[in-house]
C-alpha cells in the first residue's frame, strides 16, 4: 500500500484562511468516501488545533484528527499558491499542508508516518521541490522519497 496517492494531492487549491481549508480537506475527504462523518472528523480536526496549532514552522502544517469515521489511514497533501495563516509556531503563513485522517486504533501506524514525513519536510530542497511543483503527479514522485519502515 503506497502512503500517497495522486487523487489526494492538491496543487494550488484555493483556501481562504486556516478553516476554510481544513473545512474543504475534510469535506473532500467525506464525498470520495475515505471518511464516513466529516462533521466528527473535523471537530477532531479542530480541537487539536485548539490545543496547540500543527503549523510547525518553515511554512509547513500537519494538521491530524483520529476518529472512528476514518476507514484508514490517509493523507491528504495540498500545496497552496498563496500562503495563509495557520498561527504557526513561527508565526509564518503556511503554503504545505498535509492532513493525516487516522483511525481511532491507528496511532502505533500513524506516528512512524508522522516522523518520516516531518523529516522529509525539515529539508529546504524538498520544501522548495514542493512549492514548486505545478502538478499532483510532481508532488507524489517527490514524495515518493519518504521511506516508513517496511513500507
């Protein structure tokens, strides 16, 4: 099983400000059914937002959600054109998202995914090699350096 796919990467989708984005993933999440309740979901979504922002810096955030409406693990990549505020921890507005959707019992799964995508995004190229992609394709080969374990 690939841990991206071309169908959940978005290049320069169109996000108003940090809500209306995770409103959107989530949504989308919902109709291409990967999710059963996107309502659960992105409360879940919101409150740990609510408790400390995912925007981790470098124009990166990680938003994430564990919910029993989520089937399995996903993550959802968008690549913004015009950077929006996600009350980073360094205060810079944000350009990559990717929002992980894991199952209520998918925490010993997820973290290992959190960690190898968090160490991909550390490196400049890599966050410059995203920024620039012009399409979802693009951005899935780049991805498809991140390496989790036995994946």
């Amino acid at each position: 099983m690939s841990l991206f796919s071309e169908d959940l990467i978005f290049v320069h989708p169109q996000c108003l400000d940090k809500d209306h984005c995770l409103k959107k993933m989530v949504t989308f999440l919902e109709e291409r059914g990967y999710i059963d309740a996107s309502k659960d979901f992105l409360q879940k979504v919101m409150e740990r937002e609510e408790a400390m922002s995912t925007g981790i810096g470098y124009g990166i955030a990680i938003p994430h959600g564990r919910s029993k409406s989520v089937h399995d693990l996903k993550i959802l990549v968008y690549i913004l054109d015009k950077a929006i505020d996600f009350e980073s921890i360094d205060r810079q507005p944000v350009r990559i998202i990717f929002l992980f959707a894991i199952p209520e019992e998918g925490k010993e799964k997820y973290m290992p995914v959190l960690g190898a995508v968090s160490q991909f995004l550390r490196n400049s190229d890599n966050r410059n090699n995203l920024t620039s992609a012009t399409s979802p394709s693009e951005v899935l080969l780049l991805l498809q350096e991140i390496k989790i374990g036995s994946n």
